[in-house]
C-alpha cells in the first residue's frame, strides 16, 4: 500500500489557457512558461503540440502581441525600451520592425508628455539638465530626441 496518489495538475493546454487569459502572450513566452511544468509522463514536444494547436485556433498572435505591449507600454516609455521588451517576448523581428517605424513618428510627443508630468519646468543648471536627461534616456528615449526636447521645451500652457 503506497502513499497517496499525486494529484496532477492542470494540463499544459490548461494552464496555457489560463496565461493566455490573463493578457497576450507570445509563442516563445509560453513555451518558457509551460516548460517548468512538462512531466516524465508528456510525450515528447508536447509543448510544441499545445502551442501549435492554440496558434491554430488564434489564441496565440505574435502581431496582437507586439500592438498589445506597444499601446500598453509606448504612452510612458521611449522607442528603444518598447522595442527591447519586444524583442525580450520573442516577437519576431519583422513585427518588431513594423512597431518601430509606427512608434517613430510619435516619440517627441510621447517623450514631452512624460517629462510634463516628471518635471513640468525647464531645467534651472547643467545638473538639472544632465539630471531630466538621465531619466528620459532611462525611460528609452533617443538620445536626439531627448536633446531636442530640453533644448526646445514646450510651455506650461502648450499643449502635448
């Protein structure tokens, strides 16, 4: 007489389901996230088979992916951050190209509106300047456009 029966788990179709619920998620997010719990008994790629089968049926869009991170994330941070979190999801590089090229065109404006709400004032010195610099380049933003937007700040009034 053993002890008690293991009680499995939810299988990996489930639990990447229950990822897939939450918010969108890449192919090669799952894959990392649904490895930890492949057991002796899965048959071979069965990973692979569950994410084939979700892809399948459009529950797994690399291209809802990339717009889903890039309206949640683009409002506050600059073009290179979203792009590198991007290429950390494992999208792949031609829509990481397509996102870059729409998030181009907005990057001052999304740079100004982060530094209205962070500091709202042109720097008063050199270190306040090197200060709002070091955040916005923190944050992801171009070296270019962080130097165009302390160089011409708008005003309190103007807006965004």
């Amino acid at each position: 007489m053993g002890g008690p029966a293991a009680r499995p788990g939810p299988s990996l179709k489930a639990r990447a389901l229950r990822y897939l619920a939450a918010r969108e998620h890449s192919r090669a997010e799952l894959a990392a996230k649904l490895a930890r719990f492949v057991t002796d008994e899965d048959a071979p790629g069965a990973v692979e088979r569950v994410l084939d089968e979700l892809a399948a049926k459009g529950f797994i869009d690399e291209a809802r992916v990339a717009e889903s991170l890039v309206h949640r994330r683009a409002a506050r941070v600059g073009n290179a951050r979203v792009l590198q979190e991007l290429r950390a999801k494992g999208v792949p590089e031609e829509l990481i190209r397509t996102a870059a090229g729409a998030l181009r065109d907005t990057e001052l404006a999304r740079a100004q509106e982060v530094w209205r709400k962070k500091f709202g004032q042109p720097p008063r010195d050199a270190a306040e300047r090197a200060r709002q610099m070091r955040f916005l380049a923190a944050r992801g933003f171009g070296g270019e456009v962080v130097r165009q937007l302390l160089n011409h700040p708008p005003a309190e009034d103007e807006p965004g």
